[in-house]
C-alpha cells in the first residue's frame, strides 16, 4: 500500500481505488421520479451508456457525419508534445476517462520526451475501467496508472493527495452537456482541487455550420436514433418499465438561440407508460417529447470566460484550421 497517496496495488495487478461521494447523487430511481412522471419530462443522458450503450457510441464515433472524436483526437495528437512540455505533470487525472484513447496520445507524447508521470483515469464503471487501465499498463510499462472507481458528479473532495504538479483531464467535450450554471459550478469544484501551478486541459465543440451539427446527431446510419432509444431499455431492464421502443422516434435538433443540440425521444401515438418498481405510471400523448440530451457548443470567449471565471488563466488555446473544436489548456494561478 502506497500510505502518502492512498492507492495500492494487489499481487502486481491494478486495482480501482473507490472514491468517496462528496455529496449525494440521485440515482435512476430518482430522477426518473423527477424527471420523467411530469411535463417537459426528461432524462440525464449518463443512463445511455449501458454495455449496449457504450458499444453504441462507439459506433457514432465512427460515422462520417459525428466529427468530435476524431477531431479530438487529431488535435491532441498534433499538440501533445507541447501540452507535455508546457507542463510537465507529475498526475494526469481525467474525469470520466472512458477507454482513454485519446488520452494515450499524451502518453506517446511523455515517452518521446523522457517524462514519467501517473495517470488516474476516474470513472464509474468498474469492469470497463480496470480493463482500460489494464491495457495502458501493458502498453506503457514505464506508465503507473492508479485507476478511480467513482462518479465524478459527486464531487472531487475525497480524490487522494497528490505531492506534485496535477492536470486534470475533461475531454470529449463532455462540459456541454451541463447547463451553463452546472457547467461554472463545476469547473470551480476542480479549481477548489488544483494548487497553484497546476492545470487543467479542457475539451470543447465549437457553435459551426448547424448543417454539420445536425447531421453530427442524425446519421444517415441511424446509429444515433438506436443509441437514444437504448435508454428504454435501460428503463425497462432497470425498473420494470414496459416502454416499447418502436413507439418512439429519435429527434436530434440545433437550437440557434442557445447554442446548443436537443436530442428527444417523441412519442409516436398516446399511451401509456407503465414503471413497476416504481408503482408508477404516466400517460404520453402523440407528439409529446422527452429531452434526453442537451450538448452546448461553444465560442471561444464563453470558453475564456468559464475558465477565467473560475479562478484559472489560459496557457494555451489549441484548435484546428476549421475551427470545430477546442483544448484549451488553463492553469491556477
């Protein structure tokens, strides 16, 4: 057991360390209670990735119209080497870490510059994260990677103290899928976890043609439509729902005002709509949507704002020639 930062290893194998909810997060039960029993009804759109749901996205990833991934990961690799050297971090620690593809082109990065450092990838699925960190430790042997079972929603107080320079990693542009008040709120929360000197890399998709954002949303494959309608799955498997998904159509829209995607389900006649677990019920009228999604897009000034709002400065802005996307690289000061 490694004492100062509370992390440990088993028999040689990785092991996620579980971090401690700062504040309680309502479950499905809840915000199903809350969200969908009554109009506008909707659901967080953290229930999508179920196992269907996550090989699902995957999926989106690879279609021509949905950009972000690749144009993420484009950029990150072409400024890598720069992220590294401007910063020098002893941890990377990324909120909801995923399969940390992207992140791995940092780590090429380190290894052509002679630079060792531990990485954290924190998220809530405990199978999927092992093997993601299993997979980079095979990868990189000179990596020490330290995963964190939690959710990062719940709070950063209780992750494990670090002795050297942190960079906290949000990518995917997962920021615009908090409203701007969730989103300010919780860049602060990991301010509150930064010492001076240390830096944050943040991902974020750009306001562009809304051509290409519908598109992004509404391929031509379907494959969206099928990843929003898993979520009645979700629902039936979870709570004894009996939500047919065939009643229900996917509607992926731009909103030119907010700056931002609204992905639905629409109910495609009235019925109603029955939660056994719940002992509960409602009635949907043809027509009648339920917000599954929002996912803001950004100018670069809201981008400079959020962060300089919070307390940090920004180090570095790296975007691509189209400007379709953002890693802004930002530090306390």
């Amino acid at each position: 057991m490694d004492t100062i930062t509370g992390f440990s290893r088993h028999s040689g194998a990785l092991r996620c360390v579980p971090v401690v909810p700062a504040r309680h997060v309502p479950g499905l039960a809840d915000d199903v209670r809350e969200g969908l029993l009554e109009p506008p009804r909707s659901l967080p759109p953290k229930y999508f990735y179920d196992e269907r749901g996550a090989a699902l996205f995957n999926r989106i990833c690879e279609t021509p119209e949905y950009y972000l991934t690749r144009t993420e990961d484009a950029l990150l690799r072409q400024c890598s080497a720069d992220i590294i050297a401007l910063t020098c971090p002893d941890y990377l620690i990324e909120l909801g870490s995923g399969s940390s593809g992207k992140t791995a082109n940092l780590f090429d990065a380190c290894e052509r510059q002679g630079h060792t450092c531990i990485y954290s990838p924190f998220d809530i699925c405990e199978p999927a994260l092992a093997e993601a960190a299993g997979k980079l430790q095979d990868d990189y042997e000179w990596l020490d990677v330290r995963p964190l079972l939690g959710d990062y929603h719940a709070g950063l107080d209780h992750l494990p103290d670090y002795a050297g320079v942190k960079m906290f990693l949000f990518l995917g542009s997962t920021i615009g899928n908090f409203t701007p008040g969730e989103a300010r709120a919780f860049i602060g929360g990991i301010r509150q976890r930064m010492e001076p000197g240390d830096f944050l890399l943040l991902g974020a998709d750009r306001v562009k043609d809304p051509t290409v954002l519908n598109a992004a949303y509404n391929d031509a494959q379907g494959i969206t439509a099928l990843f929003n309608l898993n979520v009645l799955q979700v629902l039936n498997r979870e709570l004894g729902a009996d939500f047919r998904a065939d009643n229900f159509a996917h509607l992926a829209v731009y909103n030119n005002e907010l700056n931002r995607i609204e992905m639905y389900l629409v109910s495609r006649l009235d019925q109603e709509i029955t939660l056994g677990r719940l002992d509960a019920g409602f009635t949907l009228e043809r027509g009648e949507r339920i917000l599954t999604e929002l996912s803001y897009k950004f100018y670069f000034d809201e981008l400079e704002t959020l962060l300089e709002d919070s307390g940090l400065e920004i180090v570095r802005h790296f975007e691509p020639d189209n400007r379709y996307f953002s890693l802004v690289l930002a530090r306390r000061e």
